[in-house]
C-alpha cells in the first residue's frame, strides 16, 4: 500500500506539474491585433459608401490614397464620387506599435458625384469635372506676402490656439529676408519666370500637377481631408522655398530640408479665390525651432486681374553732406561694405539689406555665398588710405585725382578704377554720391560710423556701398 501511495504521489506531481507549465506556455503566447480582413474588420458597399466595421478597439483606422479614416465606436464610412476599384488597408496602434494589414481592394459599382457639392471641393477645384490653379503671392497682392509663420499650438479644425503661450501669426511682408540671405536671392523674389503654377482637379481623378520654376515640375494625386484640414499629395510638392541661402557651420545648406514632412499640409484657409497651406518647421537648419509655415496662394485668374500700381523708388542721396564734411584722411570701417535697399518715393532714408555689426560677421557670410578670400580682401583694405584735401585736390590709395562735392554727390576729376574696390562693389567713375542710411536690415533707426558712398546696382533699387570712417 505504501509503495501505491508513493507512485499515486509521484504521478500526481508530475501531471501538476505538466499542467502548470501548459498553462505557463499557454499564457505567455501574445495575442495577434494584426487587422486581418473578415477576421477582427469587414466592409460592406452601399452604392458610393463603403462601410466599415471592426471588433477591434482602440486607435484604429483604415487608409485609401495616404487620407486616414479613424473608426468611430468601431465603425467608419467612406463615400466615393466615381465607380472603380479602391485599395485599402487597416491599422491599429497598440502597445505603441502599428499594425497594418494586408492591402485589400473594394469595388464601388455606382458613384456619386455629389460628394464633391461642398464649398471647399468647389474651392479647391472649382467642382467636379473642373481643374484651379494657383499661385504664390510674390507682389502681395492679397497677402502681405507669399510666406507667413504661425505658433505650433494652432488648432486647423477649431481655428483658435490650444496653448495661449505658443499663440502667435506673423505675415511676413516683401522686405523680410532670411537671415544669411543673400540680398538678390529672396523667397519673394523669383525672377522673371516666378515660381509656376500649381493646380488641383476633379477630372478623371483626383489630380495634382506643379509647374514649377524653381524645381523639376511634377505631377501626382492628392486626398483632401476637410474634417481633418489636411491635403495630402502623392508625387509632389507645392510652389515653394525656404532659406535658399542658409549658412550653417560656414557650410551653405538647403533650407527646405528644415521641412521633414512636404506631403501633408494644413489648410489654414480656403476660399473661392485664398489658399494658405501650412507645413510644420520641424528640423529647421538652423535651429530656429519648430513653427508652422504657411505658403500664401492666390487663384491664378484673380491673381493676375489684380492690378498694383507701380511702386517708384529713389536714390538715398545725403544731399546735406559738403566738401568740408568730406575734407580729411578715410579708411575702410570695420563693416566695410553692404548693400543699401532705396526707399519708396514718399520715404526717407536707406535701409541696409545685411544684419553685419563685425568684420567677422560680414566675412562669414560672404563667404558663405562663394567670397573665400574675403578676409584677405579686407585686410589689405585696411592699409588704403583716402585724402582729401581743402583745396579740392585728394589722394585716392596713393592715386592722385581732383574732386568736388554738390549736393551730397562726389564729383571726381578722373574716372575710378579700382581705388574703393571690396568684395563684388567697386564705385567706378567719376560720379559717387553719399548715401543717406537710415535704416538698419530690421528698420531700425541706424547711425553709420562714418559714411556710406555708393552706387546703383545694376537694375535692382539698391546701391552697391562702402563704409568709410575718418582717422
């Protein structure tokens, strides 16, 4: 009886024990959310709407053409304007992972075109079966501007901030440059061929093309998404730049690349004739932090029957500067060069177009834009020397010449060569006048060390100058 006992015992602990590590195993198998279609998700098409339902809970969502449609108390609709076959997949986030199924295809038979009677299909695109195109706003014609920033708090649905400490809009006007920008190479300014046209249509599709000027043209899809505020687009971009002459490390990079994310914008506002995309400032390159950008259009049409009178421009002339102002012994300043942007008819004063207070900060850039031996440039600028004498006669980096002043403008005997020559400025001759800078780059009140003489630049409203101190 004793040896039944013990094998009766012996038995029973080790099925205990099978049993307990059955279960261990049974226990420790994670359970699979991979959405598998009519497994934990199925669909069913009502004419144009197809319907999905899912027992799956939690964040999930199915996608058509990049546009997210979340389920809703686990179900979620989808209504398509044109007959055809549509590839979906759906997804769950669970455990902080993403699960995303196979993809699978629905066939809607009967469409309806009515899906595209909203006001901001019909903005967008004109309606069903028609094409819009738009442009940047590079005159300000509309806006203040073709680029305006905005706080990282905005809500695109609801139109207001979530968080007053990050509330803010600034249109940026057509004055504003980046900094490091070179002062001929600006956002808003394009050129003569601008920067294109883009479009969006209902016609066949929903398709997207970009003529671009800037960039290769390009041409895709695009899925709008009004709940949400979103336009997606698949094989392109909008009209854009961004910081074309970003100085990062004394390396000159590209600034777009401060966008991670050119896919999916916000519509910060729609309109029968207004567009204003937004895309996050996410990788800035250089380290400005993350902000929305928002890219101003214009309806092409109204755009261009939009008519701006022209604005006139003058020469900055200090007219109040004598011959006796001028009489002494010059040398280059430490800011010894810079381009002064003329003001509006009507307007007082010069405006430096470069943000320089050092020598160190005026050769960093232009070096930046391709001026490698400006340092060296400098530095044998700074052993010329300018005479000029009370009896009309001076002395030009030992170059003997003859000179007179009316009305601020230097009237030299001999035309200049190379006397006041720097980096890419090079007054020639015989007419220099000086100019009247008022203005710092930001449009504040500015007070040269000595003055400023100069010339127009080729055809753009600005003088080419050189900063000279008295010793």
């Amino acid at each position: 009886m004793k040896k039944f006992h013990c094998l009766t015992s012996i038995l029973l602990i080790l099925l205990l024990g099978f049993v307990a590590f059955s279960c261990k195993e049974k226990d420790e198998t994670p359970i699979d959310y991979t959405p598998v279609l009519h497994t934990n998700f199925d669909y069913t098409v009502d004419q144009n709407v197809v319907k999905f339902t899912t027992t799956l809970t939690g964040n999930v969502w199915w996608t058509y053409n990049g546009t997210d449609y979340a389920a809703v108390d686990q179900k979620a609709e989808v209504a398509f304007a044109l007959a055809g076959t549509y590839s979906f997949t759906c997804s769950i986030l669970t455990g902080g992972q993403t699960l995303t199924s196979t993809p699978f295809d629905v066939e809607v038979l009967v469409g309806d075109t009515t899906v595209y009677d909203t006001d901001y299909w019909k903005y967008l695109t004109g309606g069903y079966n028609h094409k819009k195109e738009w442009v940047l706003d590079v005159e300000a014609k509309v806006h203040s501007g073709p680029l305006s920033f905005l706080g990282t708090s905005w809500n695109f649905v609801n139109f207001e901030c979530a968080d007053q400490n990050d509330c803010w809009l600034w249109d940026a006007d057509l004055g504003f440059t980046f900094e490091n920008d070179s002062a001929a190479v600006r956002m808003d300014w394009p050129g003569t061929e601008g920067y294109g046209v883009m479009s969006f249509d209902l016609i066949g599709g929903n398709h997207f093309i970009a003529d671009k000027k800037k960039e290769p043209a390009e041409s895709g899809t695009y899925a709008l998404d009004w709940d949400n505020r979103t336009i997606t687009i698949t094989g392109g971009t909008i009209l854009r730049s961004y910081k074309p002459f970003a100085i990062v490390n004394e390396i000159q990079v590209d600034g777009i690349t401060g966008i991670s994310d050119w896919q999916n914008y916000k519509i910060y506002d729609l309109s029968d004739t207004v567009l204003r995309l937004a895309v996050s400032r996410d990788q800035d390159v250089a380290g400005e932090g993350v902000c929305w950008l928002i890219y101003n259009f214009v309806e092409k049409n109204i755009y261009e029957s939009i008519v701006i009178e022209p604005i006139t421009y003058y020469e900055p002339v200090l007219t109040t500067f004598t011959g006796n102002d001028l009489v002494g012994t010059w040398h280059i300043a430490q800011v010894a060069q810079d381009w002064i942007g003329w003001p509006e008819t009507g307007l007082s004063g010069g405006k430096r177009l470069n943000g320089w207070n050092t020598r160190a900060d005026m050769i960093t850039t232009l070096a930046g834009w391709g001026a490698s031996t400006a340092d060296s440039i400098f530095t044998a600028g700074d052993a010329k020397e300018y005479i000029f004498n009370g009896d009309g006669t001076c002395t030009l980096n030992g170059i003997a010449n003859t000179y007179s002043v009316t009305d601020g403008v230097i009237t030299f005997g001999t035309a200049l060569v190379d006397e006041f020559a720097l980096v890419w400025i090079s007054p020639t001759g015989t007419s220099v006048p000086v100019i009247d800078v008022q203005f710092d780059i930001d449009g504040n009140p500015y007070t040269s060390e000595g003055i400023w003489i100069g010339q127009k630049n080729g055809d753009k409203n600005e003088s080419s100058s050189v900063q000279l101190v008295k010793q």
